[in-house]
C-alpha cells in the first residue's frame, strides 16, 4: 500500500513539473478542449511558490527525470546585426566605470523579430544574449568556464531562457567576432554585422528544464529555464577574453532546489 502512495505523490509531482516545462499535452490533455482560447502553456503566473523557485541550480544527473519534451524549433538568425551593451549595475558609484559588479555583463541585443524559438506551440521572440563566467549551472560538481544565456520572451511576457555551457575546444567563429566587440563599462553600445547567431548553438538540441527564475535582480520567478545538455567550444584564448574582462567572475551561486523536479530528454548514456 505505501509503494502505491508513493508511486500516487511521485506522479502528481511529475505532472506539476512537466505543466511547468510547457508539458501541456501530456498533463492536461482531458482539460485541453475547455481551455482551448488560453495561452497552450500556460502556467500560473500570478501565484506565488510555497518555496523559492530561483536560479541557477546544480543539476544532479541522476536526480533528473527523463521525459518526452516538447521540442524545441529554433529560428535564429544566420546574418544578424546585434548591438554589444555593457550592462551596468553600480551607475551611482563614482568609481562605477572600473569596478566589474557580479551582476554586470556584456549583451548582444537583437532586433524585434530577428529571431525565435518555439516551444509546445509557443512562439518566444529572442530579446538578447549574454555570457557569465565561470558558469552559474553546475553540472554535478563541475562547472564551465563561460555560460550564455539566451532570453526570449512570449507576446504574453513569459520568460523562457536557453542555457549554453562553453567549453575549452574548438575556436568559435561567431563567439570570436562578438568578442572582438566586447564594450567595456561606461562606453557606448557597438553595433556588429554578421553575426551568424545559430553558430552559437550546440548541434543536438536535447536540455534539461525545470522552473527558475533571473539570476540578478530582481530575481523573478516563473522563467522557463532550458539548459542545453551539449555544451559548445570556444578556444582557450577566447574564453580568457571575456574572463579577463570579468576576472573576479560575474555568477549568482546555486540555489536550493527545493520542491522542483528537473526533466530532460538527453537520453540514457
Ligand atoms: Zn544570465
């Protein structure tokens, strides 16, 4: 009798978490019909966790669930212009153009519409990307030298953010160009042609996702995090550039995980 309680709690607890990674069809497909006007994805935005869902997290392997994921249809663009912004945290300080706050970074923003991902039959309009160093996921005890984040979000305001881990490797033609533009604080935006912003993708696009929220301020929750399980390379020389610029790191530390359950299709090894 107990093993089927747990086996009741444990399925409950997938389907709250699988309704968080835009898992619709699977956990609401009696009350689809009824709802059909709604957002298909639609979480409960409004209401508040009874724990914390913030981010970044460490994600076990072994603690996460395997699933059948809506999958993901990236549009990015091949020859895009993006504009390179530092973004600045300490504008009050007046030693604030020298000193590299945790939360500051450099960005590539993009054009209205340049680029989107779909998701479970959700359209997500790519805002901008940006770089943390070291990475702010960890992947069991190891973390990455650089983590990029790309933001989206949904005409109705939903965040949704693809995680890329970078490591040590080949040279990354597209990474090696923005860098090239890396703004430092206090200068003015630069714009960059040509930028080939799906290069910036690993190949397989399998991840692990669970609900979290921004990693700086003001921290808000209800983000649908999508971390890419396969990380891409940039050469040792280009990490060191966006290191050097950040040389005492610009990472939020991990999170309790709490009552969240991280889903993946990456497969058995
Ligand atoms: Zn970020």
């Amino acid at each position: 009798m107990k093993r089927t309680d747990v086996g009741l709690d444990r399925r409950a607890l997938l389907q709250g978490a699988a309704a968080i990674a835009g898992l619709t069809a699977l956990s609401s497909s009696a009350a689809a019909s009824s709802t059909s006007t709604s957002a298909p994805n639609t979480v409960p935005h409004s209401a508040p966790h009874p724990t914390p869902h913030q981010s970044p997290i460490r994600i076990y392997r072994g603690g996460t669930q395997q699933a059948h994921l809506p999958a993901l249809h990236v549009h990015y663009p091949h020859d895009a212009t993006v504009t390179m912004k530092y973004v600045r945290e300490d504008a009050d300080e007046p030693d604030g153009c020298t000193v590299r706050g945790d939360e500051e970074t450099v960005r590539a923003e993009l054009s209205p519409g340049a680029g989107s991902l779909e998701m479970g039959g959700v359209t997500y309009g790519l805002a901008q990307f940006h770089w943390h160093t070291p990475s702010e996921h960890l992947l069991s005890a190891r973390d990455y030298p650089i983590e990029m984040h790309f933001v989206h979000q949904d005409d109705a305001g939903h965040t949704l953010v693809v995680g890329v881990w970078v490591r040590p490797g080949l040279t990354n033609r597209a990474l090696g160009r923005l860098y090239d533009h890396l703004v430092s604080e206090c200068s003015t935006a630069d714009h960059v042609s040509h930028i080939d912003v799906g290069a910036l993708l690993p190949r397989r696009h399998t991840s692990y996702r669970y609900d979290g929220s921004l990693t700086t301020a003001p921290y808000t929750e209800h983000v649908q995090w999508v971390m890419l399980t396969e990380p891409i390379t940039a050469s040792p020389r280009q990490i060191d550039r966006f290191r050097t610029m950040f040389p005492t790191g610009n990472r939020r530390d991990v999170q309790d995980i709490t009552d969240r359950v991280v889903l993946t299709d990456r497969g058995p090894r």
